[in-house]
C-alpha cells in the first residue's frame, strides 16, 4: 500500500526582481549546476504589463530552472532557484513534498495586485492552472505554505503611503479566494515573507579586503507624504511574527543589459532565493540556525546583522549564500553559539575587530565547520567556552589573526588574545583527500586558555610570527596523521602531547 503525501505550495509574485529580469549578466553555467534544483515542483505563468501571459508558461508540473520565459530576448531567473534548492539541500519539509508557483509581473505598483488588478487576477489564475494539474492520486492534500512577495521599486504616489495596508490585503484575499484550490490557513495566518525590494541607481562596490563585490547599499527611493515603501514594509515585517524579511541591497546589481541600478543579477537572484528559503523555514518552526544578513554595516551585536533581526542565542550562525559577503564587524563583546560557512559564492568569510582591544568574539559549544573549499579567518580577539567540535575540510583554514592597519591602534598591527576555557576538537572534515585541514594562530598574544586541543586526523595546526613569546594554549593533543608546527614558538611546559601525530620545533 501507499499512502498519498502533502503538497506544500509556496506563492511566489512580485515585479521584475521577482521575475528574474537578469539580462545581461546571468548566473554562470557553474554556479546553476551548483545550485541546480532536483526535487521541487515548478509552476510558472509570468506576464508582461500589456501583452498577459508570456509565452512558454506551463502547461504541466516541471523542474525549477531558469529558462522560461524569455524577456526582452533574455532569460529570467528570479529567486525560485536559490528558495527551492536552499530547501532541498537542507531538508526542512521531508514531511511533504515542495512546489512554487509563480507569477510575477514586468513592472507596475501594487495596485496591480488589489482585488481586480492584473497581478493579483494572474496569480489567482495560476493557482488554478497548478492545481488542477495535480496528481490526485499523489497527493492527498494541497496546503498554500506562504507567500513569497519582492516587489515595490515601481510604488508611486498612493502605492507608497499604503503599501503595507495593500499587501495585508493582498494575503487577505488569497486566503479566501484560494480556498476552494486547497488549504489556505498559513496565509490567512499572515505567513509570508517580504523581499527588501531595491532601491533605484544603486550602484556595485568592490571590497578591497576581499574583491567581493556588494551592492553599496546606497541608491534612491520613492517618498510620498514622507513615506517610502522600504520603510513601511520593513516596519510591518517587524511587527508581525508571522511575516518574515529578507533583505537584498547588499547584493550586486545588472552589470549588463541596463543602467538603472534595479535590477539584481543571476548570482544574486540566488542569494534573495536562499535568503527567502531560510525565512520561511524559520517561520515553519525549522531549525534555520541564525543567518548573517545583509547588513554588511552594522556590527555582529546588533539584531538587523541576522536575517530574524534577533540575537543568535543558542542558534548556530550561518554564513552561507543568503549572507553578506563584506567582512562581519567585532564591536565590543560579541557572542556566537557557533560558525557554520557554507557560500558557494565567497570563498573566505572574515570576522574582524573594531580595532579596539576590548573586542572579542566568544566563541561557544556550536565550535566551527566549514563547507569544502571554504575558509574562516578571526581578526579579533577569541574566547572559547564548552567542549567543541571544529570540521575543516582538507585544503581548507581556520585563521586566528591580527587586523592589520589602519584597523590597530595607532595604525599598528594590533596582535589578537585567544582565551577561555574549552576543549576543542579539530578533526579533516570531506574536502580535498591529499590535503591537510589547517588551523593558524598568528601573533597570538600570551594569554591564559584552559583545557585542550585535539587534533585529529589529517589536521595542521601552526602558530606564525610568535616572537619568541610562551604561550599558554592549553594542553595540545597530536594524535596519528596530525601536525602541529610550533615554528619556534614557546608553549608552556608539558602542554604538547605527541600520540603518533608530527610536531615540529
């Protein structure tokens, strides 16, 4: 026998970052693959603001991909990629299986999406296609998960002041109007999640830490009676724990294909994607761990550095494609359960000091893992608690580091305390088999650190530019196929344990 699952839909509409209007600067062919959806049901009818329905709209259930429809003689790709595959990759809804439906829009206000707009007649119709194509004998019930909203560029006049009054709207009309396609009671419950919608002339920046490139923040928005439409949306988010925001204006703009500094590009599509997937598991009461936003500006102390705009707590931080790719500032105490790195589209992400010595980031039982390929340096002062489980992949480094200047103080370097009470446990997590996982503490300052380190494995841990100094880091364990390379440096007495490992003077 078999018994028949849940369809869980998610609603995706919006206006052309919805859309996916990436024109000249698509996702590259490796990162698609890299991303590239498997499991999740696709159903899509976009239109434009004259001409309705694009052509190749579905006709059946299909894989999420970026080639349909055609703009302008481009493909689109809007956050559908990233959301679905974010999802598949960490499991949240094994319990059913996970479709989008999308109808996104090539301009307009929100008008367009009122009871009788364009949008809103489009979307409800697209429902209606999707469901009656259904596998009945599949599926024993259709349940409308939440609304995935990113629209807002094109507000103008009273689509600004009433922005949010329209979208509560908006959710209260589809949990009616829906109601004879399947379950309705997530959005009659306010579940949906709010796209920062991006600001006009914005224009990439070029991080000279790391070369990634962000989108500035910077740009212009649309103000009615001292009113904007970011304002108001991101107000009503955080007035509602039903509603989840994602915000997007740290990610790159159109390189290619137009100069209206709108328009996100395919990598970045991915990211908003990813971005939308981690706030609507998060509301579904998943484990989503705590999300490093956007908000490259703002220190690891304050509540908008999370996508969830709350203190990590006891949630693991997650740095992955949904996140900020600047360096994540230090500012005064700064506590992680945790680090989790994960981004395909950045290969080191940097937590830095203020450049102030009473800067620390304490650093707790979640310890450290790393995807493949992925590295982590800590230029701040680091204190370990708990016992602590580090997986770093081979060819892969955890770096412990001074902030170079301007950053020290007097424009010196200013070296780094690594402190606390813990037991580590560093272990080769699956990367590259011929290399060695590395750990590096350089100009580490003479500080007391309690309890132990483990190396485990194919792990390397070196200490660089010492000076000569003792150093108190807790007794250090080399077991079998590990290497500890001292370089010269003083340990306390007795603190090396050699248990068929290498350690080098």
């Amino acid at each position: 026998m078999c018994s028949a699952k849940e369809l869980k839909i998610f609603l995706l509409t919006g206006q052309s970052n919805s859309l996916g209007a990436v024109k000249g600067s698509p996702a590259s062919p490796e990162l698609l693959k890299k991303y590239e959806p498997e499991k999740t049901l696709y159903w899509h009818e976009n239109f434009g603001q004259r001409e309705g329905v694009f052509p190749g709209a579905s006709t059946s259930w299909e894989q999420v991909r970026p080639a349909m429809p055609r703009y302008n003689g481009n493909l689109c790709m809007g956050p559908e990629y990233g959301f679905a595959f974010t999802l598949e990759k960490n499991g949240w809804f094994r319990d059913a299986d996970v479709a989008v439906v999308k109808a996104s829009r090539d301009g307009g206000d929100n008008s367009h999406w009122q009871k009788n707009g364009q949008a809103y007649k489009a979307l409800v119709q697209a429902v209606k296609n999707a469901c009656a194509a259904v596998d009945k004998s599949r599926y024993s019930k259709v349940e409308f998960a939440g609304l995935l909203y990113l629209q807002g560029e094109s507000n103008a006049g009273a689509a600004v002041p009433e922005s949010a009054s329209r979208f509560l709207e908006l959710l209260v009309n589809l949990a009616t109007d829906l109601k004879p396609y399947g379950d309705t009671s997530a959005l009659a419950a306010q579940k949906a999640v709010i796209g920062e919608h991006a600001n006009w002339s914005g224009k990439n920046e070029s991080d000279p830490e790391t070369g990634n490139v962000t989108g500035g923040l910077e740009g212009r928005d649309t103000e009615v009676q001292g009113k904007t439409s970011h304002r108001l949306m991101k107000e009503l988010a955080a007035s509602r724990p039903s509603l989840g925001y994602v915000p997007t204006r740290d990610l790159p703009k159109l390189t290619a294909g137009d100069q209206m500094g709108v328009h996100y590009s395919g990598q970045s599509q991915i990211s908003i994607g990813a971005r939308f997937a981690y706030e609507a598991a998060r509301l579904a009461g998943k484990d989503a761990g705590a999300v490093r936003s956007g908000r490259y500006e703002v220190p690891l102390s304050s509540p908008d550095a999370w996508m969830n705009r709350k203190m990590p707590g006891k949630n693991m931080c997650v740095w992955n494609v949904a996140s900020s790719v600047k360096p994540s500032l230090v500012s005064g105490v700064v506590k992680l359960f945790g680090i989790r790195v994960e981004d395909p589209a950045v290969d080191t992400v940097i937590l830095q000091g203020n450049g102030a010595s009473g800067d620390r980031l304490m650093l707790g039982p979640g310890g450290i893992r790393l995807a493949e390929e992925k590295n982590l340096q800590l230029k701040t002062n680091v204190q370990l608690a708990g016992r602590q489980s580090w997986i770093i992949p081979g060819g892969s480094t955890v770096e412990i580091k001074p902030l170079l200047p301007p950053g020290g103080l007097d424009g010196k370097v200013l070296p780094v305390r690594l402190s606390g009470q813990a037991e580590v446990q560093v272990a080769c997590g699956e990367g590259k088999a011929e290399d060695m996982a590395h750990v590096v503490l350089e100009r580490v300052q003479p500080a007391s650190l309690k309890g132990s380190w483990t190396l485990s494995g194919k792990v390397e841990l070196s200490l660089k530019d010492m000076g000569g100094q003792t150093l108190n880091l807790g007794r250090i364990i080399v077991k079998d196929g590990a290497v500890l390379n001292l370089n010269g440096a003083k340990l306390t007495a007795g603190s090396v344990v050699n248990q068929g490992g290498t350690v080098n003077p």
